[in-house]
C-alpha cells in the first residue's frame, strides 16, 4: 500500500497536466515488456523497431527489464514549469551530474553505453537526444490527435473537481485509487510496497493522464512535487466482453456495468463514465434488482460493487 499525506496548500493548487515525454515512456515499458496495448497496437510496434536502432541502444539499457521498475534519466517528473516536449527534453538534458549519477545507480542490468556517456559528462544531453529520436519515430505524426484526446480527459477532470470534489475525482482516477479523509487527508494506492510519504506544505500535486499506461497508476516524487501517472479510461482491455453484454442488456446500462472495476460511488462512477448522475443511478437500481451488483452504505454514500 503506497500513502500520500496531502496537506490544504499542495491540494489546493492541484493540476492536471499532459507530458509528451510520459505518453513515450509507457510505449518504451509496452515495447520492453512485449505486452499489446488493446487499441493503440501501431505505436507500439514501431516504438520495438525504434529500439533496435542504434539510436534506441542508450533507451534499451535504460528501460527496466520486462518494462516493469524504475525508468530512470528520462522519466520527467511534475515539474511546475515544464510545459511541452521541448521544455521536457531541456529538463531531460539539464539534470545535474549527481543526480544523473544517483540514477544510474539504480539500474538492473549492465550498461556499458549509459556509463560511458554518464562518466563523458554528457549522460543528460545524450538521453534527451534519445528521447526526442524515438519520439520523432513512433508519436511525432500521431502526437496532435493524441493530445487533443488527452486535453479532453484534463477537460473532464478539472469539470469533474468543479461539480463532485477532489475526493471524488481522484478516486475515480482508477479502480487503485482512493481517496482517506481523517485526522490527514491522504491518497492510498493499492501497491505491492509498503510505502508512506506526505506532500511539502509548498508542494504541488500533478495528475498525469497516460495513454500507453495499460496496469496500476504511477507515483513520482521529486523534492517538492508529485505526480499520479494514471491510465486513460475507457481502456478496451478493461471491457473484455463488453459488446456481448451490451447486446443482452442495452449499451448505456453495459457500460455502467462494465465501469464497476472495483467499489466506487454512484458520484464517483458517473464522473467515470461521463454521464449525468440521475442515469447511472437508475441503471445501478435495475443492475442491483438483478442480482449483477452489491451495494453498501458507507456514510452518507452508497458504494456500489459488482457481483461475481
């Protein structure tokens, strides 16, 4: 279980943000661990190609084994005043030699191309160039429609913080994620370590939609800021069967099924599904009449769960 303590003044500036280097370093975890995306197969493919040019050998012995672990030097972090992928690639290329060193450190799995560019001085530089390479190979061309899809998932969010609340926002980010209000306000996620920290009282947390993120929500930590990397919803992979229960039970009443990936309230779902609150209670009502969902209350909310 990972624990994020976030105090008034970090949630308070809270923002959702999109990273072009990000969308790329889920393809290189996707193409390093030999998984398909459900939908978006093609960048994947080309990202493997992309690797196994000379211009992927730095990338290859930085992208952990399987595509699971740390993915370090070009992981860009929620920094508050990057904006773009060429402010992200200039941060790429600007980290200090420590830090770099600090990094390099971590990895897995020998590195002979990494540690000759870290010890030339020029580990920074060389990974942005890396980084930008593989993008103009696999994103550059799909990038505009790519974004315009990620903006409107910040649209519906930032919306969603508007009408329902941080608590219910961010516990709508993922079947992983809730949200624990009590003598701290905190953000739990359902993770294989045991790992507690809390926000700076001048930090800033950032949610980072991902369209190459298939599994849990990433956490990133810097000095000050932090990042939740989540998946884009709606994932097909997520919906296996989906079409065969939409023609047995109707499309709309399918989806508010299928949106039950875990316990959720009925706010917390029709922000998910982006369907007015009155809807998704009425087919929760026919579902549960069925025997195809549980509810419990839980205060002064019900949180619905499917059976089986």
């Amino acid at each position: 279980m990972k624990v994020l303590d976030v105090a008034v003044a970090p949630l308070a500036s809270a923002r959702f943000h999109i990273s072009p280097v990000n969308q790329l370093m889920g393809l290189l975890r996707l193409a390093a661990s030999g998984r398909r995306h459900p939908t978006r197969r093609g960048p994947v493919r080309e990202t493997v190609r992309a690797l196994a040019t000379e211009d992927g050998a730095l990338l290859r012995e930085l992208v952990p084994p399987r595509g699971r672990g740390i993915l370090p030097i070009v992981g860009v972090g929620p920094h508050r005043d990057v904006a773009g992928l060429a402010d992200e690639l200039e941060a790429i290329a600007a980290q200090p030699q420590s830090q770099l060193a600090r990094e390099v450190a971590l990895l897995t799995r020998p590195a002979p191309r990494v540690i000759r560019s870290l010890e030339a001085g020029t580990l920074g530089r060389d990974a942005a160039r890396a980084v930008h390479r593989i993008w103009q190979l696999t994103l550059a061309e799909s990038w505009p429609v790519l974004e315009r899809e990620l903006r409107m998932e910040t649209v519906r969010r930032a919306s969603a913080v508007g009408a329902v609340g941080w608590a219910s926002t961010i516990g709508a980010l993922h079947p992983s994620v809730s949200w624990l209000a009590g003598e701290r306000t905190s953000i739990v996620l359902d993770k294989p370590v045991r790992v507690h920290e809390a926000m700076a009282a001048d930090g800033t947390l950032t949610l980072i939609p991902s369209a190459y993120l298939i599994d849990e929500p990433l956490v990133t930590a810097g000095t000050r800021d932090h990042g939740i990397f989540y998946p884009l919803p709606g994932d097909p992979e997520r919906r296996a069967g989906g079409d065969a229960t939409a023609r047995l039970l109707g499309a709309t009443r399918a989806r508010v099924l299928d949106g039950l990936a875990g316990p959720i309230t009925t706010s917390g779902l029709a922000q998910r599904l982006d369907l007015p609150l009155s809807t998704v209670s009425t087919h929760l009502s026919v579902l549960h009449e069925a025997g195809l969902v549980d509810r419990q209350r839980a205060g002064r909310s019900v949180v619905w769960e499917r059976v089986g």
